[in-house]
C-alpha cells in the first residue's frame, strides 16, 4: 500500500471483523490497519460491510450483512430505531451497554487526565431500561392532509411518519401526544410548515410526574393565538383527568430551539409537581428537571455519599438549576449556597425549597466564577463544592475560583467523560485528587453516561 492511501475505496464492499466499538457506539474493524467505523457493528462480530468514505487516516462504512453475529446482539423493540437515531445502542444487550459505557470513562480518563489508577466502579443501571423518560418534545407534520408526529430522521428534520410510540418514553406521555394530534387534526389546526415558516402548530411536548401521574401538556405554536383553543383544552381535560396543567408557548423564531421565550396558562397551574427521595418539586414548562427520575435518586444518593456533609459543613452548589441537588445537600449541611444563570431556575429553586420547608438555603442567579471571589473576599469558606456543569464542562476560570475558595472535597456531576476528564486534570494541577467515579445509567439504549466524581484536596506536607 502506498503511503497516504486507504486500503479501500469507496463503495467497494469488504467482509470485516469489529474489534471494538467507539465512543458513539460504532462498530471499529481494520484493514491492514486503517481502522473503518461501522454503525450497528458489534466487537467479535464479522459482516460484509460496503464502505461509504474513505479519508485519510480512516473511513466509515455501511452494514449490509451479519455473516458472524456476537452474543451480546439483541433485536431492538422499537420499529424505528434504524430510521431515527435518538437512541443509538438498542441492538446491544444491556450489560453491553453498561460495559461500553464504563470503558467509555475509563479511556478519557486515561487518555484527557492521565488518570490511571483512578477507580471507575461498575455503573449503576436500572432493572427495566425502557420507558424511562418523563418529558417529550416531538415535532408535528402534515402528510396527506392529515397532521402526523414523530421524531425526526437520522441526520435530517424529516419526520418519520410511521411512528406512534417511543419505547423509552413513559407510556402516558405517547398516549397524550397521540391525544393533542388526534384532536388538532380534527379542529382543523395546521401543522408549522419548517420550510416556508408558515402554519401553527410546531411542536408538542408532554411531562409526566414519575411519582404523582401528574401531566402537563405545552402546545408551541408559531402564531400567537391558538386556534381552536377552548375545544381543545375542554376535549383534553374531560377526557384525561389527570392532565393538570395546559400551556402555550409561543415561537415564532425560524430555530431549532424547541420553545420561545412567551408561555401562556390555558387550563390548571403553571406547574405539576413529583418527588425524588423526600424531596417534592415543582415543575414548570421551561423548567430543568432530569427525565429519569429513578436514576436521579442513585445520581444524587451518590454526590451526597461523596460529599460526606456534616452538620456544621457549609456547601456551594454551582449550576444549581431548580435546587434538586441543593435540597438533598441541605438535609445534611448547615448551610448550602447555590449558583445559577438562569433567574427562571432560581425563583423555581427557591420555590422548591420553600415547598418542602427548607431554610438553610441560599440561592443567586450570577455566574459562579463571578459569584464566589466575592464570596471568598467576604469571608465565606465552604467545606464542600458540587458541581454539575451542562455538557460542555466548567470554564476554566469557574474551575480556578473552585481552587481558590479551598474546600475540602469537591464532588463533580458529569454528563460528559470527555469535558469531565478535562477539568479533572485542572483540578489535579490545582492541588485535588480524583479518589473514584461512579458513572451512573441515566439514559439507557443511548451512549450518553453521567458520573459523580469525588475529589479531596491535598494535604501539604
């Protein structure tokens, strides 16, 4: 083989064997050693692969048939898992899944933080991995005259029109989206025509209290009026009692960004609520809150087993959000101070804990790294600092006021090993520890993982 040059070209058709799967669940086999990714390809199998691009260094190719086929291969439930993409391991056992996903921390680990001999213990999955989430946001279509509503396509915003379940939503939020087109298509409501930025109806999003079956509807429309709007409500509700809350969002933007910034009450409260733990919380439209709540009780079980909080231990939670992990520190802690963007998630957090009665709870809509110099300079010491960064990781000048405000132990909750590994290596320069991660099995048949890490500061000899 030349130097530079693939060994294969492309649509040629090859038979190959997968050694290994990458981060996003594809299956990796060789050809004299240029590595091909394969989706739907799994580790010990051999298929006859057509390859589909070829770059320098890798390629990527097509599965067209399982001429070897691995043990850990299970038939996916959903009948449309090869169209859509929102889950992407559904062919793959779930003790493969759990497996990949622990080795999936490890290696950025290794390969970001050079963190070795860092315990990454067995994640914590769940009994039943389906029908686990609790909100759903699907777009709506029309299709021969008739309003139609389902996920989009792999790689495109076609909506996949022969979808009427998802088999990891709560059944309760299929059957309400299935509810709110039916009765649209009838009264005449037309669906957001994407392309043409015209039409009404864009979207339909359902949230499903896992504890207490309550259910919100939130209808976003492109147009400022609903049309037909007091049938609607009055068929919803009178048929299903345990609808609590209607609302109407309003985007008229030309986005992806699924809601706008105007929601409007149609029927019941601006809120439903649920429970985790002991802990109750009100749930509003636009309000952050995990969509597997079983799997959030083992996450926050966790980061409080991590924090080793004492009575008199003070404690800042950064990207508090709504205060769900605020609230369980504060059963422990004398004092917990959390930090938040968005005012939305603050006036929800403190309405939260006023709901369950907490008092040792203070909570500030600032950016951390601006927040806790001050807090520094006023004298303020926490013991213990959580924090739980959206995908992108922590600012690298969030992570030095972390340092710099010296707690003893500093518990991270990661949705993503890749930025989690990162900041971990600053922390490390910084003079903290990694001890151990838990990852812990949020979002089953997906490869996403999240994982608390515990980090202790060291001590100078």
């Amino acid at each position: 083989m030349a130097k530079g040059k693939a060994p294969v070209r492309k649509n040629e058709t090859i038979t190959l064997q997968f050694e290994d799967l990458t981060h996003e669940g594809n299956g990796v086999g060789k050809i004299n050693g240029y590595p091909l990714f394969v989706p739907y390809g799994l580790p010990g199998e051999e298929a006859t692969v057509k390859v589909v691009k070829v770059n320098k260094n890798f390629g990527f190719g097509k599965l067209i048939e399982i001429t070897k086929s691995s043990p850990h291969r299970v038939e996916p439930p959903c009948d449309v898992f090869y169209k859509c993409g929102g889950c992407q391991i559904q062919h793959m056992s779930y003790d493969m899944q759990l497996e990949m996903k622990q080795n999936q921390v490890k290696n950025v680990l290794r390969k970001i933080a050079h963190l070795d001999d860092v315990p990454v213990h067995n994640p914590l999955g769940m009994e039943d991995p389906w029908r686990y989430r609790n909100k759903v946001s699907i777009p709506v279509g029309e299709h021969k005259g008739e309003l139609i509503t389902g996920f989009y396509r792999m790689r495109s915003h076609d909506i996949i029109k022969d979808m009427d379940t998802c088999v990891v939503q709560d059944e309760v939020n299929d059957r309400m989206v299935e509810a709110v087109r039916r009765i649209a298509d009838r009264l005449g409501i037309e669906a957001y025509d994407e392309k043409n930025d015209k039409g009404t109806l864009r979207h339909i999003m359902v949230r499903t209290g896992r504890e207490t079956k309550d259910t919100m509807i939130v209808i976003i429309t492109r147009t400022a009026k609903l049309p037909h709007q007091d049938e609607l409500v009055k068929e919803l509700t009178e048929t299903y009692p345990h609808i609590k809350s209607i609302m109407h969002n309003i985007n008229n933007r030309r986005t992806n960004v699924i809601l706008g910034k105007e929601t409007k009450l149609l029927y019941g409260e601006k809120y439903i609520y649920d429970t985790i733990g002991d802990i109750r919380f009100a749930i509003s439209a636009k309000s952050f809150y995990q969509v597997n709540p079983p799997q959030t009780k083992k996450l926050y079980d966790k980061a409080l087993e991590y924090a080793d909080i004492g009575s008199n231990d003070i404690v800042v939670d950064a990207y508090c959000g709504i205060g769900t992990i605020s609230l369980f520190l504060a059963q422990k802690a004398k004092k917990v101070y959390g930090i938040e963007v968005v005012p939305e998630a603050i006036d929800d957090a403190k309405k939260n804990a006023k709901l369950n009665g907490i008092t040792n709870t203070e909570f500030v809509v600032d950016q951390a790294e601006k927040v806790m110099p001050w807090w520094k300079a006023q004298g303020l010491r926490p013991d213990v600092i959580v924090v739980d960064p959206p995908r992108k990781g922590c600012e690298v000048d969030f992570i030095q006021a972390m340092i710099d405000m010296e707690p003893k132990r500093i518990v991270y909750v990661s949705c993503n090993p890749s930025t989690l590994a990162r900041d971990l290596k600053i922390l490390d320069e910084g003079g903290y520890e990694t001890k151990e991660v838990q990852p812990v099995d949020m979002f089953p048949q997906s490869m996403h993982i999240e994982s608390v890490t515990r980090l202790e500061q060291r001590l100078c000899n």
